[in-house]
C-alpha cells in the first residue's frame, strides 16, 4: 500500500542512494587525481544532496510533532519539542 509514510521513505532511500554514488565518484576523482577544484564542485553536489535528505527526515519529525500530536498535546508544548528539535539537529 502506498501510504504518504511508504512514499517519503522511498523518496529518501533514493536521494540517499544518490549521495552514495556521488560518494564514489568523489573517491574516484581523488584516487584519479583529478582537479581539486572539480572535487570541490563534487563534493558540494553531494552535500547539499545529503542536506536535502537531512531536512526532508526533519521536517517528518517535525510534522508528527506538530500535526499527529495535535490532538493530544497543547500547541505550546509541541512547538518547544520543535524548538528542541532544531536546537539539537539544525
């Protein structure tokens, strides 16, 4: 069954699966010796990849914090978890 939860998480697997090759490919430009600057613009590429990937899984905790709690605790003690959330992770 494909539920929202199925489908974020095969989203995230995917971009992760394309930081991993990113990764590699990183590895075979340094053992080519490759331009340095090309590594960089390499590298770049793979974290903003893996940022995006970091705040697509923050913003899922942040929705079952602030959405699927809704209704079992008041807003104010589920945004100081959010608070905490980001403090801690971003």
């Amino acid at each position: 069954m494909n539920t929202p939860q199925a489908n974020h998480q095969t989203e995230v697997i995917k971009r992760l699966a394309r930081v991993e090759g990113q990764i590699r490919g990183i590895q075979k430009l340094i053992v080519a010796e490759s331009d340095c600057e090309k590594i960089l613009q390499q590298m770049t590429a793979a974290r903003r990849a893996l940022d995006k990937a970091f705040f697509d899984m923050l913003a899922c905790v942040i929705e079952a914090n602030v959405v699927e709690e809704a209704e079992t605790k008041p807003v104010a003690e589920r945004m100081a978890e959010v608070k905490a959330l980001l403090t801690r992770y971003a």
